[in-house]
C-alpha cells in the first residue's frame, strides 16, 4: 500500500475522534460559557 494511503486513513480515524471528543466536551463548554455570562451578569450587582 502507497504511504499516502495510510496517510488518509490516519487522518480520517483523528479526525473522526476530534469530532467525537468534541461532542463529548461541548457541554461542558457550553456550561462554563453559561456561568461566565451568569458572573458577568451579577458582578453588576455587587
């Protein structure tokens, strides 16, 4: 098999882990964006 074959091949299998680690963190981003947002909001308050 050429080397760029098993070049593809790698990239697509790290490719397809990025996107499944990503899903799996998005939450967790998305909570923290959340809490920022909030912390912003309340230091008005303060």
């Amino acid at each position: 098999m050429p080397h760029g074959h098993a070049h593809l091949r790698y990239n697509s299998a790290l490719c397809y882990w990025l996107a499944g680690t990503t899903m799996e963190i998005n939450p967790y981003l998305n909570r923290i964006k959340d809490l920022t947002e909030r912390t912003e909001s309340l230091r008005g308050y303060l």
